[in-house]
C-alpha cells in the first residue's frame, strides 16, 4: 500500500576561510575552516498508484475508468510530485525562545541542488518545508520562533483545494568546532487528497456539486502537529475531473489530513507520515472523521444534499477514492460501509429527511 520515491536536495554548508565571509552571520565567530554538509532527501510515501490500481484500473474496469484514472494521475501530478519548486530553510537557537538565527529561500525546480551558508558552530533546530510558493491558500507564518512556525492555511469559510504537494522536515543539529561533519534531513508530505467517482447511469441531473470538510487547518513544523479548531467550519472546494464520454463523474480534493479519532475528543494530533510498512492502515473509527458533502440539482431546480461521513482516516501522503451513484431522488448513494449517509431532500426549499444517519455515527 506504499511507494517511495526518493529525491536528494544536497545544501553544502562550508564556513570559508575569510574572516569578513563569516561575520555575516557571527561577527565572533572565530574558526571558520570546517565543512559541515547537509543532505535534504525529499521522500514521498503514498498510495497513489496502488489506490488508482484497485479502484479505477482493475480488470474489470471499463474504458472510462481507464480514462479517469490517467485523468486523476494528471491532476494530481504537482501533489504526489517528485520534485521540489521551491525550498524554505530555517535554523533556530534552542534556547529561550528559539528565536530565528537563519533563513533562505530558494527556487530551485529540480532534484538537485547545492548552497554554501555561513553559519556559525552551535546548536541548532533545523527546519524545512518544500513546495509553498505556488500553494496560494498556505503560507509559512510565525516563523521568528521555532515551535511557533507553522504552514497555516487561511482563513475562509470555504477554501479551494491545495494546489502543491507540502512536504516538511524538522532535524536537532550540533554543529561542532573543528570537525566536518554530515546531517541528512528527510523530507516527508503533510497534505494528502481524495476523490469521488460517482456513476450517473439515468440520472438527468443539472449540475452537481461536491465539498469536503473536517480537515486540519494549521500545521506546526517544528513539532509536526495538525491542529483542528476550525476543522469542521472549513469547506474545501472539489475540483471536477472530467473526461469525454460515459455516465460517470469525479471530484477530487487536496487538504491537510483527517484526525485520528473523532474531533470531540481530540484537538492536536501528529500524523506526518514516515516510513512504516503499512502507513495508510487505520481502524474504523467509532464515527465519522471527515465528510463529503453532495449537492445534486435536478432540472426543475430542486437540490438533494447528501452528507456522507467517513469514518476511515485521511493521512499524510494518502489517496483515497470513493465509488458512489446518484438514485433517482438525486441522493447519493454508497456501497463502502465505513461511511454513513445522511440525506436532505428539497434542500433549498424546505427540510425534508430521508434515512438519516444514526446520531453516533454523523458526529464529527
């Protein structure tokens, strides 16, 4: 259920042998003649292929499923990448506050890549984050101080989908006087994303519409913990994947990951994914962690809202698909049973239940 891909980002960090090259960070720094190299590898941990095999390319598959999932592969080709855009490194004092000691940004758009930074012999917290610039809905905030550092996305009611796979590392060095010495930071993702293939076989449906929620909102990099304040306030936005023929459509969306266990009882949870062998395998959960919500509307204008609850977690590095049809009441419906449905018909004009989901398993 895993693929790794490994990509070196290598950042040589020579202090030189000019006094005045080396003040630039410290002006008392004394010896600068040591070498001290740091390695970045970039390791994407995901079930993408395997996710996109089993659901969409089986053989019983059809040639639209073919299609959607080379359709999906596409879109999401930026999110589960092997490559790094751009790179935000920092390095904090690990005392008092952990104020910032140094900071660089670069564009580097390729697998490889080397820097010479002046910095003095001490004890740091090194952190890294890779592909923010062309995320516009996240931003690298608070950084002054070490555990306050976050990629914090923002504030709306309703969000578009993440358009960057994020990827973060965090590493203790003791940079030493007078010795060379290595440090290897590896790089892990901290969104994921999913999507819903819906089969419309005789539905004559006029538009259909489809949003997730309960995801974290903020990340902490130093500490690598999602927080959920405002996990079930904040809608994300799908975005359709469309292909030329057949009955069936899919929406996919891209977010940081579900909690562990039901929000009720939790409000931080660290779920960054490292190398483990089964890493996208998690125990039903006793309710729902995450929902889709569906919006069906008819041609004489009404709209049935369908609520499906997923009680399976959404980590880090994680794909998920979920096969779904439209009845001919416009809700949508499922097979998969770690999910419950609720449903509202005549949605925009009056409140009309049909088979609501058990209270138990619709909390979130």
């Amino acid at each position: 259920m895993k693929r790794n891909r490994y990509i070196r980002y290598i950042a040589t960090a020579m202090a030189v042998t000019s006094v005045a090259a080396c003040s630039l960070i410290d002006e008392d720094l004394d010896d600068c003649n040591n070498e001290y190299l740091i390695e970045y590898e970039l390791r994407l941990i995901t079930n993408l292929t395997t996710e996109l095999t089993t659901q969409l390319n089986t053989e019983l598959s059809t040639e639209v499923d073919t299609k959607l999932a080379t359709a999906l592969q596409e879109h999401l080709k930026d999110i589960f990448t092997d490559r790094a855009h751009d790179l935000d490194l920092s390095f904090f004092d690990v005392v008092g506050d952990s104020a910032i000691l140094h900071h660089m940004t670069d564009t580097i758009d390729a697998s490889q890549t080397s820097y010479t930074l002046f910095i003095p012999a001490r004890k740091y917290m090194h952190t890294a984050v890779a592909n923010v610039v062309n995320n516009k809905d996240i931003s690298v905030s608070n950084n002054e101080y070490c555990h306050k550092g976050s990629l914090k996305q923002v504030e709306k009611d309703t969000i578009d989908s993440h358009t960057t796979g994020l990827f973060t590392a965090r590493l203790p060095m003791d940079i030493l006087e007078g010795q060379d010495q290595t440090f290897n930071v590896h790089l892990y993702m901290a969104n994921c994303a999913m999507a819903i293939v819906i089969d419309t076989t005789g539905i004559n449906a006029s538009k259909i519409e489809i949003f997730t929620s309960g995801f974290a909102t903020d990340y902490y990099i130093a500490d690598s913990v999602y927080t959920y304040d405002r996990a079930n306030e904040t809608i994300v936005r799908t975005q359709e994947i469309k292909v030329d023929e057949g009955s069936k459509v899919c929406f996919c969306s891209v977010n940081y990951p579900s909690p562990e266990e039901p929000l009720g009882n939790v409000k931080r949870r660290t779920r960054s994914v490292i190398e483990t062998t089964e890493p996208f395998i998690s125990p039903e959960a006793d309710d729902a962690l995450w929902a889709i919500h569906c919006y069906v509307t008819a041609q004489d204008g009404s709209i049935a809202q369908t609520m499906l609850f997923v009680k399976s977690t959404l980590r880090a590095g994680q794909f998920k698909i979920i096969k779904a049809y439209i009845d001919p009441n416009g809700v949508v419906r499922t097979n998969d049973t770690e999910i419950a449905t609720s449903v509202v018909l005549q949605w925009e004009n009056g409140l009309v239940i049909d088979n609501p989901a058990p209270q138990r398993n619709a909390r979130y």
